[in-house]
C-alpha cells in the first residue's frame, strides 16, 4: 500500500513539472506484419514537445495501441529537450539544412507575417516559440525528416552576441 501511494505521489510531481510543455503528436504509422493467424498491428507516433519559450523536443514512441505510442514519444520527447535561439519571435538569420533525403530552408520574416510552414515543420516552430518565419522543403517531405531537420536547423542558429565573440569584439 505504501509503495502504491509513493507511485501515486511521483506521477503527480511529474505532471506538475511537466505542465509547463505543450505537446503536439505531428505523425502517427500504422505497421502491419503479416502472421499465421492473421495480421498484427502495432503504431508508432512522433512527437514534438515545447514550451514556446526556446525549448524543444522530439521523440517517437512504438506501441501495439495509439495511445501508448503516443505516451511514449512525450516521455521521449521531455527526455530529449534542447534550447533553441530565438529572438523577437523570429530566427536570427536564414539557414540551408540537410538531414537525409530532406533540404530545409528557413528564412526569417517580418513581424505579422505569421508561421508559413508545412504541418511536421509548423508543429515544430510553434513550440520553439517562433512567430514569424518562412520555410520551403526540398526532397523529401517526410515527418521524422522533415522534424529533425528543422530541429538542427535551429540549433545551427547563432544571434549576433556570439558572431562578435567569433571575431573578438566585446560582446
């Protein structure tokens, strides 16, 4: 009984941590594998996790039911967070990025010019905290490429502050 109440209490304290994120599920596979009995189904889902404050992260979960995938790809998700540069609710410059078979662009807009991107590449920007940006997708347009791209894309990103540590000057 007590070890149940100290569980209880743990997953409280989670959720109370964990609330600050956002998370938003971007793809979810259907697999299928063929058996004697018939077919067995199992799912993965991808999912991406923000506090639109500059953090971020992303993560997949394989399950036999939705939910459970979904479940674990948040759990990877908060377990992968990384910080991301953003400034007046754009990125500092633009950036070129290949992952795999995926070439993102992301360029960075004016003020109301609001989130021009596809879905995988939306869910993403969204949760970093970017308001105003432009993107275009060359290659393939797959989620978990598409995803991860655009997460490297802006991790690459440096704000003036450290371009002038680059050269020396006072920052």
């Amino acid at each position: 009984m007590k070890a149940d109440s100290n569980s209880k209490r743990y997953t409280l304290e989670r959720e109370a941590q964990v609330s600050e994120f956002e998370d938003r599920v971007v793809h979810i596979n259907r697999c299928a594998k063929t058996v004697k009995g018939g077919r067995r189904m199992s799912f993965s889902a991808l999912v991406v996790v923000g506090n639109k404050k500059g953090k971020i992260g992303v993560g997949l979960g394989k399950a036999k039911e939705v939910s459970e995938a979904i479940r674990k790809g948040t759990e990877a998700a908060q377990r992968n967070l990384i910080e991301v540069n953003v400034q007046d609710g754009t990125i500092p410059h633009d950036v070129e990025i290949k992952y795999g078979a995926t070439r993102i662009r992301l360029i960075p807009a004016a003020p109301g010019t609001g989130v021009i991107a596809g879905a995988a590449a939306r869910a993403v920007l969204e949760l970093a905290g970017v308001h105003n940006i432009l993107t275009k997708i060359y290659g393939s347009s797959n989620p978990s490429t598409v995803v991860q791209a655009c997460i490297e894309g802006l991790t690459t990103q440096k704000n003036k502050n450290d371009y002038a540590v680059l050269r020396g000057q006072n920052a």
